[in-house]
C-alpha cells in the first residue's frame, strides 16, 4: 500500500465533515468476555517482504483466545489494532515490517491493555477463504512455502463456529504442487485430516503440533487455555498414523523453565511414541506486547527468573546467541538419542523460519543458561 508523503504540504480545513466508519460487526462473545468481530479483509497473504521471514503465510484469525503467556503475537495483534484505527482516522501506511493483511476500515477504538485484547477481542476474517482464492497466484510464491498459523492458531476454539481454517484447506485443494505448513497447539485439526490427506496427495503438507512441555500442571500455568499435553500428542499420532507429515514443535522452548534435559527428553520421548517424523525447538521470543504479560507472570510463579529475563530481554526479542548454540547441541543430542533425523528437522525448521538454521559446533553439551 502506498504512502502519502505529507512533509511541505499545507494542511486544509476538509470541505465537508469527515463521517464517521461503521463499527465492525460482533459475531459472538463468550460469558468470560471474548468477543469475536467480524473482519473482511482485502488480501489474506503476508509477503515474505512483509514480514522479513522467507516464506508466505496466512492467519485466518487475529488474536487468540488459548492466552498463553508467552505468545509473541501479542505485538502482531497490537499493530493490526493500530493501524486500523489509523485509517479510521484517515490516514494510510505501508505494511513493510509488521503485517496482518490489509484490512477494511473500521475498528473501533479498544478500551484493552494490548496484552488483554489479544485474547479477548478476535478478528474473524470472515471472507479469508474468498479472498484466498481470487488472490492466490501459486507463481509468485516463487517455490516458497505457505504457512498457516504463524500468528495465532488456525484451530483455536473459534475455529470449531466458523470453520475458516477448513474453507482455507478446501480452497488450497484447486491447486497442486505448494508447500503448505500448519502450526498449532489443537487437537481440532484432526477434525480436517479428511481433508489433509488429500491435500498430501496434491501438496507437500506438514503440520507442526506445538507443544511447549509434557508437564501438564506446567502447562496450564504458561497456556492457560490450550488443549492439555496428552491431548496433542493423541492429535499428532493421529495425524501420523493417517499418512500425513506430521511433528512436535517444541516452542518456545522457555529459558529456566522448560529447557532442562529432563523435560526435552520427556518431549522428544513423547514425540516418538506419537509416531512423529521430526522435532524441531524454538527459544523464547518476547516482543514489548508480550512482556507486559509474561514479566508478571515470571514474578508470581518464578520470580528467581524475572531481574534475569528483564536484563537479558532489555533491548531485544531474542536469546543471545550463546544461550541459542548451547540450546542447539542439546537438542541435537537429544534427537541423537531417540532417532529423529537432524536433516529432517533442520528443513522444517527451514520452512517454519524461512531461513537455514545456523550449525551449531558439534562439540559436548554446554549448560544452556539465561544468562
């Protein structure tokens, strides 16, 4: 979208009152809050431009109501709230750098802290499947994959009301010869293995269940609402037993809280069972949006930790590089260890970050530490 360069102009007094944009429709709202709002949309795909990662992606949904702590999309909802209330008030940006579609104006004005809204008012992109398939131009992804779900889960509870993840799958299903990933912690997809299976049969397809810890009391702290552990690993054997390329996302893989050896074992033992193709981890990400609710978090429940993630997070969303390359040998000794292919995991690793994984030094395990 183009920019309007507003330096040495002289600002007028408009010739008529400005109306005010309709509020967006609210489809539904739970008793606990959350609301769902109707959101048409006039392009679905976000570029790899867009977003500097290498390849396309689609979010049928903006925000999500799993609220796990941790979530880095926080920021991805804050910025579509901003930049729509922006047009409401006239003006037009580019989406270079921090993309969720181009949207149509308008959205009222959210009384939420950003951290808050994120889970408690959902975009629905109501035409996202229209949209898809009069847009869709399988040449310009230019042999990059498409992945769904890289900001909020295609299979949240929303999903199972108004079934856009599935009329996405449906309309992908017209084409042939795509990459196509999916991510998410729900059990609902196997709901469309029906559908992925014959997808698999036109596409490569992979689908990455996430899973940050077997530890289901665990989990329930850092995922508030998120299918419990054992629920997923029925999901992804379920997924594997019926022939589609399924494995376990281990993210984010949380720094003095998830990453010790025992309870990546647990996972990658778990995984096997499932009957996964691969493992690939991924360390925390924390963004400004999702600080303000995971630093409070970390000072209720490990408040050891939370002086130390303010001081190594200040200034940046990433580990450092030293806490990635020991969190790197570990769990590629693990993987070692109970049989999944380091090739294999190293390409969907690949898909999912559109870039190759840096080689970590083969050399012995290093304590992966915060700091």
């Amino acid at each position: 979208m183009e920019q309007i360069e507003l330096s040495g102009l002289v600002s007028q007094l408009p010739l008529r009152p400005r109306s005010p944009a309709a509020p967006l429709p609210v489809l539904d709202q739970r008793n606990r809050g959350t609301k769902f709002i109707g959101l048409s949309v006039n392009s679905v795909l976000n570029t790899p431009a867009s977003t500097g990662m290498g390849f396309w992606s689609i979010n049928p949904y903006v925000g999500c109501e799993f609220g796990c702590t941790y979530c880095y999309a926080r920021d991805t909802h804050r910025w579509t709230m901003e930049r729509a209330e922006r047009r409401n008030d006239g003006t037009r940006e580019g989406n270079e750098g921090r993309t969720e579609s181009s949207l149509v104006p308008s959205f009222p004005h959210s009384t939420l802290p950003p951290e808050e809204a994120f889970e408690r008012e959902i975009l629905v992109k109501t035409d996202v499947a229209e949209v898809l398939a009069r847009t869709l131009n399988p040449a310009r992804l230019a042999g990059h994959s498409l992945v769904i779900g890289t900001a909020t889960d295609p299979y949240q509870p929303a999903e199972r009301q108004f079934r856009l993840t599935r009329r996405i799958l449906e309309v992908l299903r017209s084409y042939h010869g795509l990459s196509i990933g999916i991510i998410t912690k729900s059990s609902l997809v196997t709901r469309d293995l029906d559908l992925l299976q014959d997808l698999s049969k036109r596409h490569e397809v992979t689908v990455n269940i996430s899973l940050a810890t077997a530890d289901a009391r665990l989990a329930r702290l850092l995922e508030l609402r998120s299918p419990v552990p054992s629920a997923r690993l029925r999901a992804l054997h379920r997924l594997t037993e019926g022939g589609v390329h399924a494995g376990l996302l281990v993210a984010p893989i949380i720094p003095g809280v998830t990453d010790d050896w025992a309870g990546l074992a647990r996972l990658m033992e778990a995984a096997k069972e499932a009957g996964a193709r691969y493992v690939v981890g991924s360390a925390l990400r924390l963004g400004p949006a999702a600080r303000h609710r995971f630093l409070p978090f970390l000072t209720k429940e490990f408040p050891a930790l939370a002086e130390r993630y303010r001081r190594h997070y200040a200034g940046k969303d990433h580990v450092s590089q030293s806490y990635q390359d020991a969190l790197n040998r570990r769990l590629r000794l693990l993987k070692q260890t109970y049989g999944f292919s380091i090739e294999e995991g190293m390409r969907r690793r690949r898909q999912l970050e559109g870039r190759a994984p840096r080689r970590e030094m083969e050399t012995g395990d290093e304590q992966a530490v915060l700091l």
